[in-house]
C-alpha cells in the first residue's frame, strides 16, 4: 500500500478553464476521504473559467484537516491538464523533491492567438518541467481523448496517469469504484476506457 | 447521504463551503432565501433552490440584491426564518434598506435574518476587493464569520438563533477561500420548515422618529456584544504566556496555524481567533491580550480587526504593547491571506529563518523558466454570441467614424477589457452603471459633446440595476442607445435563471419578461437583431447611431454553453480552405477575431482550427476576407 511521503501531502490539480479541472480534483479527494484520509480542497473559480488558469488545491492528511491554502514551494504532487500551467506552478509550488504529471498538449493563451505573446517551445518547457521537478511523467492526454473520439475524458486520462505512477495513496480499483459512483451511467464505460488508457500509459 | 439528509449518518460530508453555510440555515429551519448570483456566493442560493424543490422552502434569484434582502426581511416580519445571499458588491446595493432595517429590527414575530456576504479578496472574480466588514458597524448589524467549513455551518444556525433572539438580522461574512474551499463536515440535524407566516395589522414599524430608534439600536448592539465576549466561536489557542499572539478572525486563523506549523512556533507564539467580528468582543480579546507583549494582526484587506483592537486599547491602554499588523507593514494593506503572509511576517518578527524553497532550485528555477512562462488571458468561449457582437460594434463605430464613446456593464461582456477582449469598452464600474453614464454622456451635447455614446449591457445586468437609469434617459431625453446582449442566461456566475429567462430559481417555468415589450414601453426606439448575422449588425448599429435619443439595440442569440448542453449539436461544419488562406498576411480570424478554436499553424503560417473546441457557430466564415472559412449548414 502506498503511504503518503509527507503529511500533509500538498497536491496542485492545475489546466485551463474547461478542462475538468475541479472535477478530477473531487474525485480524487472522494478516493481518499472513503480510505479515511482528512481532505481540503482550495479553489477558485468564476472568471477564471473563461479560458484562463485554473488549479485547484488538496491538502491530505492522516491527522487532521489543513487550510485550503498550500505554502508557496510546499507542493508534493502537481498534475497538470496542459503544459505551460505545469511549469507556472512549479515556479510558484515546486521544489526539489515535487513529483510533476503532465499533459503535454498546449491550450494555447489567446495572447497567442493575438500574437501579443508566442506560446513557449514545446521540447523546451517539457526539459524545464523535467529538470524542476524530481521525478515527472509526461503524456498527450487529448490525443490519446481523441483515439476515443471524446477529447473531454482527458482528464480522466491523466487520473489514470496518477494512479499509474504510484505517487498519491490510491489505486486503480479505487478510482473505478469512485467512476462507476459519480459519473452518469452512460458515461461510465468511455471514463473506463480512458482511465486504462492512462493506466498503461505509466506502467 | 445527501446534503439534504434529515438525520445524518456520523461519517461526515464532503462539502463546499457555501454548501456548508446552506446546510447551516437548513439546520435552523430557514424558510425563504433569495439573493443575486456573484461569486464567491452564488452556490448558497442554488444549494438552498435545490432543497426547495422538496421542502416547505421558498427560494428566489431576486431581480437585485436589495430587492432580496427586503423579500428576506418580509418573511423575517411574518415570523419565518430567512436568509439573502450576495457578493460584497451586492451588499451596496442593498444597503440602503439595511441601514433603516437595523432601526426598525424585525418586529415582534418571532422571525430571523441572515445576510450572507462573500467577499472575493485579492478580486480573483470581482472588479474589486472591498472589505464588507466596515458595512457592520456603518448599518448597526452584528457581524460573523467562520474559520473552517464546519464552522461556517455551525456559526450559520448559530447566529439565526441569535437574529431571532435579538429581533435583528445579523451579516455573516464568506470569503473565497471558505465559500470555494471543501471539507468534510459533521452534520445535524434538519430543522422544522413547518412555521405559519402573518403579519401583525395592528402595529406601525418604520425607522422614522429616528433618534429613540438609534439609541435603542445601540442599546441592543451593547447586548450583543456582552453575548458575543463568550461565544464559542471565539478561541484562544496556545501556550499561556506566548512570546506573541497572533490576532485574527476566520480567514486568517488556518493561515495563522499553517504559519506556525511551518516555523515551528507553536510552543512560543498563540492564537486569538475571533469569530464574531462585530461589535468587537473587547474583553474576551482584553483578557488574552495581557498573557503576552506583542500582537500581530493576521488578516486579509483592510485593518478593520486592527482599527476595532486599537479602538479598545485607546479605553484600556496596556503597558509595552507592541502591535504589528498591515500599519506596521508587516502584512500587505491589499489581497487575499496567504499561509505565506504569516509566515514572513513571524519570520522577520520572531527572527526564525525561512526559506521557501532552496537557494539553488530558486535560482535553476528562475534560469529555466523565467522566459518561458507567459500570461494566460481570459475570454470569451468559442461560439459565444457577445465576440460577434462586440466585433460588429467595433466595426460600426470605426465607420461611423465619429469617435463613438462606449460605456460597460457587469458580466460576461466585461471580458471585453482584458488583455485580449475587444478592447472596446471605454468606461466600465458597477452594475448597471454603463446605463447611467450613458445616460449622462448624452446630456454633453450643450456642452460640445459630438461623440455618440453607446452603453453594453447583459441581459441579467439589464433586469439588475439598468432599467431606472433607462427610464432616467428616456425622461430626460438623452441622446444614447443602449446595445443589450441578450444571451438569456447569468453566464458568468453559473447560468442562474433571471426574469428575462422564463424559469425561476427551482428550474420551473415562470412569467417571461418581454425585454423588448418594456423597452417600447418605456418609450425607446428598439430594435432587435441576430449578432450572428455580422454585416446585418453592423449596418443596424450604423443606423440606430445616426438617430436621437433614447434607442434600444437587442442583439439576441442563446448563450453556447447553455444551448451546446441543450441542443448537444454544431450548427456548421467549419473548414479552412489552407490554398485559399493568406495566413500571417491576413490573420484577421485569430489575431483580431480570437476564436480559441482558430490558430495559426507554426509551420504553415495557415490558419487551423481546433475541431475539439469549435462550436460551430458559423461566425468565422463571414469574417474571413478571403472566403477562406467555409461551412456547412447541418440540417
């Protein structure tokens, strides 16, 4: 059984307005809370979710509960839905010992669009995040979506990513239990699918 | 379980903040809540409209926040237990009716009020981050606020009790990092919703005769504040004689205890959080203050906690009491609490080092990714009709080419401002106020004003605060003309229903406000118009600008997230012709148009387009010059 390297484990669950962001977050809290585990999870959103930065928090622990908050450098785990937003956390959570799992398909900002700002190059952002954090596994999540013709369960893809890498206290059979639980029957057969696909993704 | 359980297991519920506050009230057997949607609040109302649907509960998005908190104060009146929900913006807007409501308190009914304001600090959503704390003491109204989720459950039933027990509402204080935060929380027991409401005929309540009313209202608040020196939620914690003592009410309480874990000091420095903020519990903080000779206020926004700690100590002076806190410098004067903020302000004080993180990874952090991490701006949806409005607005001003002056309003058209919106918006402040400033633009004209002037304004925004300016306008006879993006939806805060949308909070059918109907009413020339028929717009404002008065522009076209989940269909299939395409020559579609669902290729310099994202509107194919974007209407 996977044991939490620290207590608490501080986690950042960041992408992109739209990404799922915040339901990948509850879902891994509900996975933990059912283990026993003491779970707090720091959100913002409103205009954040148009198009712009979005992460959530989670704070777990076997002792007590925490603020939602976690202290600047103190992540343990970041999980990000897009690349550029990875390393915008890592610059404000990261720190030598931080396990990073990204997605490496770019929302690009619409400052791109606009051309006020030009989107990082990919090989270079994907060696940054590499080198600021311990450990970091990498994958196309959307491209991998798209194999299933639903590019929305990305985000389910990257939990089985997470689960894969054996960084947070959960497993597989966990995350399947909390899917078949919390998702409308007709998705559950499609989440499975994209869960597995993660899954192996790692392993 | 359900959050709405009668009886609750023991095992606890995950939940939201704002969650817990609804629970709370439902606990103490609220019967009527209402409010306006705003984040951080918006999820108490919807919370509370779900528990509607099966309980002896009324629940409404009330046109306003004023309008909401006097429907609250009606069933407080009639003897049931009510509750209004806003954001800290909104609690201006309704106060007004709250500072006569403190004079005349809630009558003799035995009914309960809570005002339930969520202030958004570090403005993460809001156009600022103004301290609803001060509103206590300006509207007589005492004053909560909770530290954890659980506690924004307890102290929510706890201070019903109270309002119903003092004849007066009482302002419960959210903040985002409580309203947005989740935990898991012990629940109670559900209360009774079984009250009858009536109106006593045979006495007379207004604030008026207002000096006996004040000095009755102080008498009470006195009251109050002896009830609130020993409220439970008030709590010292730590040693007994602290080289420090950390002060500070709910939002800085987790902060303050992660400080003190990460520096190691919870043998050396206390904490005094103090829950009910107003009127300030002067000797429960008097008694604590002596173990100790020096303070540091913990607390986000203004130093309201350190004006009412200064206030006691000016009555009760304590000998070599030094106190830090946003006067001293020690925490910031403006933004959210931060674990952070603590952390450096007890590390300079108490001299213990800290570093975040090491010096090596900061400075390998800083070489690695300082030019890589760029902004990432808000904006519009793909397929959402206001970019198409806002696109023919531009164009239609430009030609008219009379410099004309275009005032803002509250919502998903105020994404128009930032960095990557249209940019069109010359002037933009509070809800409704595009309206009122148009309204007075057009009254330049004596005074040399050539400029036409064009007020944008949601539909929601509309119903809110702008029809009075309107009728304003139109009484005055002022030269303006309101463009009204109706998209038949609050997008912004969540898709809450609104008079204009034909269904009520509960999700059920309601009386439909003709918007168009009132406008001709109320005397104004109106017009309405698809904004996805990009040249037809522009030609309609064209003309309507030329015109004098008081004119009205619909621009109608369903928000796309709300009719996406209804219709779960594309209306073209959208195709870039890559031969046809002049890319970076041109780039009209993404660098002026910012569709999300179009960028230009690295390698071709073409423009592509995210098939994942793209709505299908249509819209991009008539503002490509090049006939480049082509589309298939579905049938």
């Amino acid at each position: 059984m996977i044991r939490l390297q620290e207590d608490p484990m501080n986690m950042i669950i960041c992408g992109v307005g739209g990404q799922g962001n915040i339901l990948l977050s509850r879902m891994i809290g509900r996975i933990l809370i059912r283990k026993d585990y003491r779970v707090d999870i720091g959100e913002s959103f409103g205009a954040a979710q148009r198009g712009g930065s979005v992460f959530s928090s989670l704070r777990v622990s076997r002792k007590k509960n925490h603020g939602p908050l976690i202290p600047e450098g103190r992540a343990q785990v970041i999980v990000s839905l897009e690349p550029l937003e990875a390393l915008r956390m890592l610059s404000f959570y990261g720190n030598p010992e931080v396990t990073t799992i990204f997605n490496t398909q770019p929302v690009y900002p619409v400052g791109v669009l606009s051309k006020r700002v030009k989107y990082p190059d990919l090989e270079r952002l994907k060696t940054a995040i590499a080198q600021l954090s311990q450990k970091s596994w990498s994958l196309n999540a959307v491209e991998m979506a798209m194999r299933l013709k639903a590019p929305i369960v990305a985000n389910i893809i990257m939990l089985g990513a997470l689960t894969g890498t054996g960084t947070v206290p959960i497993n597989l059979d966990e995350v399947k239990a909390e899917i078949v639980s919390s998702l409308p029957p007709n998705r559950v057969e499609l989440n499975l699918k994209a869960l597995n696909m993660g899954y192996e993704a790692i392993g | 379980m359900s959050l709405f359980d009668k009886k609750p297991e023991d095992t606890g519920r995950f939940v939201m903040g704002n969650e817990a506050i609804a629970r709370g009230a439902l606990e103490a057997g609220v019967q009527f809540v209402a409010g306006y949607p705003g984040t951080p609040s918006s999820e108490i109302i919807q919370t509370l409209s779900e528990a509607a649907k099966t309980m002896n509960i009324h629940a409404e998005w009330s046109t306003n926040e004023k309008v909401a908190c006097e429907g609250a104060a009606a069933a407080a009146f009639a003897g049931l237990r009510s509750l209004s929900a806003m954001k800290n913006a909104g609690m201006s807007v309704a106060l007004d009716f709250l500072t006569h409501l403190s004079y005349t308190g809630l009558g003799d009914r035995g009914g309960a009020m809570l005002v339930v304001v969520c202030d958004d600090p570090n403005a993460h959503s809001s156009g600022d981050e103004t301290d609803s704390r001060w509103l206590a003491p300006f509207a007589s109204a005492p004053l909560v606020e909770a530290s954890t989720i659980q506690e924004a459950k307890d102290l929510t039933r706890w201070a019903l009790d109270l309002s119903e027990e003092f004849k007066c509402f009482v302002m419960v204080r959210g903040y985002t990092r409580l309203s947005h935060a989740s935990s898991t929380i012990r629940m109670d027991e559900l209360g009774e919703f079984n009250r009858q409401a009536r109106s006593d005929s045979s006495v007379a309540i207004n604030p008026y005769l207002g000096l006996t009313h004040h000095a009755a209202v102080l008498e009470k608040l006195e009251k109050i504040r002896e009830r609130f020196e020993h409220s439970p939620f008030n709590v010292y914690e730590g040693p007994k004689k602290p080289e420090l003592i950390i002060v500070c009410g709910g939002s800085g309480k987790p902060c303050a205890g992660e400080a003190l874990e990460s520096l190691k000091l919870r043998d050396r420095v206390g904490l005094l959080k103090i829950g009910t903020l107003w009127p300030f519990p002067r000797n429960f903080v008097k008694k604590h203050i002596g173990r100790t000779q020096a303070l540091l206020l913990a607390e986000e926004v203004d130093p309201f906690l350190e004006h009412q700690l200064k206030d006691m100590l000016a009555d009760n002076p304590v000998e070599n009491l030094r106190i830090f806190g946003k006067r001293s410098g020690h925490i910031p004067g403006f933004g959210e609490m931060t674990p952070d903020r603590v952390i450096k302000a007890l590390s300079a004080l108490l001299k213990v080092p800290y570093s975040r993180r090491s010096r090596a990874y900061q400075k390998k952090l800083s070489q690695i990714s300082s030019d890589l991490i760029i902004s990432r701006g808000l904006t519009w949806c793909p397929g959402c009709p206001h970019r198409a409005s806002f696109w023919a607005l531009e164009r239609a001003v430009k030609t008219d080419g009379r410099d004309g002056y275009v005032t803002g309003d509250i919502g998903c058209s105020t994404l128009d401002v930032f960095p990557e919106g249209k940019e069109r918006m010359n002037l933009l402040h509070a809800m409704g106020s595009g309206t009122g400033l148009a309204s007075g633009f057009g009254q330049l004209g004596p005074f040399g004003y050539t400029q036409p002037v064009i007020n944008v304004c949601g539909d929601s925004t509309f119903f809110h605060a702008a029809i009075p300016a309107l009728i304003n306008g139109v009484y005055n006879q002022s030269n303006m003309m309101l463009v009204l993006l109706d998209n038949s939806a609050t997008a912004m805060t969540g898709f809450q229903a609104h008079p204009g949308t034909g269904f009520n909070a509960l999700g059920r059918p309601t009386e439909k406000i003709d918007i168009e109907k009132l406008c001709v009413a109320l005397g104004c020339q109106t017009t309405v118009w698809d904004p996805f028929d990009i040249k037809g717009t522009v030609a309609t404002i064209r003309n309507l600008l030329k015109k004098e008065g008081v004119r009205v522009l619909i621009l109608r076209r369903n928000c796309e997230i709300v009719r996406m989940k209804k219709e779960k269909n594309k209306p073209f299939v959208v195709v870039v012709e890559e031969e046809r395409c002049k890319g970076e020559e041109c780039a009209v579609c993404t660098s002026q148009f910012r569709c999300p669902a179009l960028f230009q290729d690295v390698k071709t310099g073409k423009t592509k387009l995210k098939e994942d994202i793209c709505s299908g509107c249509g819209v991009c194919i008539q503002i490509c010059p090049f006939k480049s974007i082509k589309g298939e209407k579905r049938a």
